[in-house]
C-alpha cells in the first residue's frame, strides 16, 4: 500500500511540473507574439492616404480620444493597447497636446507621438499683398484653410472695433506679409498681428523721415504710400514717383492720380478710366480736389512708405507710363504732353 501510494504522489508531482512547464511555454509565446506585434506596431507605418493629410486633435481630449480619433480617421488598425504601450514607454501618456498634425508618407507611430508631446502642430500661413484693398485682405481671410472667422459678416467698422481701432478706417491699416497660423487662430488674430506690425513699422519710419516732407502726421505718409505702390510696381521707382507727388504737395498742385479716382469709384469700374470718371467728383478724385484723399486706397508696402519719407530729389512733377512698367518722369507740362503723345497717343493711333 505504501509502495503505490508514492507511484501515485509521483504522478500527480509529474502532471503538475507538465502542467507548469505547459504555462511556461504558453507564457513565453504570448510574450514573444506580443513582442512581434508590438515591433510590428512600431515598425509599420501610418496610413497616409493623400498630399496634406492632417489629425486634428481637439482641446481636453484624453489619450484614449485620441487613439479613437486616429482609428476615425483611418490612421491607424492598431489596437488602443499598442498606442498604451508605446506612450507609456515613451513616457507621453499625459503630455500629448491639442491641435494640428501634418502626416507625412512613411510617418511612424512613434513619431507622431513625439510631435504630439513636443506641440509640432501645423503652421499655415496666407499673404497679405502689396496694394490689396480691405476687401480683398478679407476675401483671402476667408479663403485661408481652418482659419476661424470671427469676423465673417461684420461690416468694416465692426471689425476695427474688434480690433479695439473703431476711429480708424482699414483700409491701408494692415502690413503686407506673410502670416503663420494654427488651428484655432482666427481671421481676427491675423489682422491683429498684421495692425500691429504696421503701427509699429510706421512709428519707427516716421521717426526717421527726412524733415523736408510736406506730410504732418504718419496717417498721412500711410495714405500717399498708398497712392505710390499703386502708380508703380517698379521698386526703383517709388522714391521718383513719391518726390513726384510731394512737390506737387508743396506748390499746391493736385496729385492727378488715376488709382485713387478708380478707388472712389468703387463698384463702378469695369476695368477703363473715362474722361467723364475724372470729371465726376468723388472724396477720392484727386482730379478735383487738392491735397491727399481721405483715407489709403490700398495696403503700402515698407518700400512704398520709405519711400515718401525719404522721397528721391528732382524737379519731375509729371510722369507717363511707357508701357512697358516703367515710367517718363517730366519736368515742365511740355515734356508730359510730349510723353503722353509718343507713349500713349501714338501707340493708340498706331495700333
């Protein structure tokens, strides 16, 4: 009875250690395809489907939203429990931030993790143009790629006082530039940034004018600024034309210029200046009222509001495009008459 009773304690001891070495190997498989699964995780790259493809990740969203956030948009298969291991590895779980990421061809998780972590959200930009109107800064506001638009409906007055200027009109108040921004920046943050840098540049411009100018405050280098970066996209030619302007200034001559009377004329220029559009007074028909029109026509750039501070000497009170961008600078209305009959004139005739 002793003999059979350690053959079947024996048994039972031998079973068990089967069963335990059984575990084991189930064990150490689950770990070695879990550690192939994971390498597989972070070896194989994120779906990237199309040019320009972004995540948009949204303010107070935890790490478990944003997993689901890549799986909505199709971003990833991975389950929520590779996305765990590699956060908690990289040591990220709590420091992912809100926004923006670009995806690139061949973009690793681990990657896109780390830019997450260091705030790496996408910058795009919109330009501002030299010798755009108000209205078409907006047009381009409104056409910019997730831009919020604070300002979507409100008349002009409306936005200035946004910005906290009701007093001023927009019109040349906003610097000609590229601008970045982020997702969850809005049309009212650009203009913001875009009034600052021109009240800044302005200021400092001024300070430096040559003292011989006729223009007495910095509003008014900003409206002839305005009217010089439309008469010419020649950059050499903006002090010529800016001395042209203020001479006439000085003598009480009318500035003449066709950019301001098709500003004043607003929607009813179809793209030719009449001899009739010069005769019919508007606050911005320079044809019949002296001095400066009441506001800018158009955003100045830095070059155009240099160059009325510091405009080129001469004795030109007259100038005539030749057609081809550049102009004929004329001293007397004899040599105009003449510029005007071998640059215009004949070349209507001849054609």
């Amino acid at each position: 009875m002793m003999r059979v009773g350690a053959r079947g304690q024996g048994g039972r001891v031998a079973v068990v250690q089967v069963l335990l070495w059984l575990i084991v190997l189930v064990v150490a498989v689950a770990v070695a395809w879990a550690g192939i699964t994971y390498r597989h995780f972070t070896h194989t790259p994120l779906t990237v489907t199309r040019a320009g493809q972004t995540v948009e990740i949204a303010k107070g969203t935890g790490f478990n939203g944003i997993v689901g956030q890549l799986h909505a948009d199709g971003v990833t298969r991975a389950p929520r429990v590779l996305w765990q291991v590699l956060a908690w590895r990289l040591r990220v779980v709590s420091k992912l931030h809100a926004g923006e990421y670009a995806l690139v061809p061949g973009m690793l998780p681990v990657t896109l993790l780390q830019n997450m972590a260091a705030g790496r959200v996408l910058h795009r930009r919109v330009t501002l143009v030299d010798g755009w109107t108000f209205t078409q800064v907006r047009q381009a506001l409104e056409r910019a790629p997730k831009l919020a638009h604070a300002l979507r409906g409100l008349p002009d007055d409306a936005v200035m006082a946004r910005l906290g200027v009701k007093e001023l009109a927009p019109e040349g108040e906003f610097m000609p530039d590229t601008y970045d921004y982020v997702l969850g920046m809005s049309d009212l943050d650009v203009l913001r940034r875009a009034h600052a840098a021109m009240q800044a540049f302005l200021a400092t411009q001024w300070a430096q004018r040559d003292p011989s100018i006729p223009l007495q405050q910095p509003y008014q280098a900003l409206i002839l600024a305005s009217l010089v970066e439309k008469e010419t996209a020649v950059p050499s030619e903006l002090p010529r034309v800016a001395g042209v302007f203020e001479r006439r200034l000085k003598i009480g001559m009318r500035l003449d210029t066709d950019p301001s009377v098709i500003y004043g004329m607003g929607g009813a220029y179809a793209g030719t200046l009449h001899k009739a559009d010069l005769e019919t007074d508007t606050p911005y028909n320079t044809y019949m009222r002296n001095g400066l029109p009441p506001t800018p026509i158009a955003l100045p750039s830095r070059a155009a509001i240099r160059a009325v501070l510091h405009p080129a000497s001469g004795n030109a009170l007259y100038f005539v495009a030749k057609g081809d961008g550049t102009h004929q600078f004329s001293a007397t209305l004899a040599e105009q008459n003449a510029a005007v009959k071998k640059y215009i004139l004949d070349k209507t005739h001849n054609r």
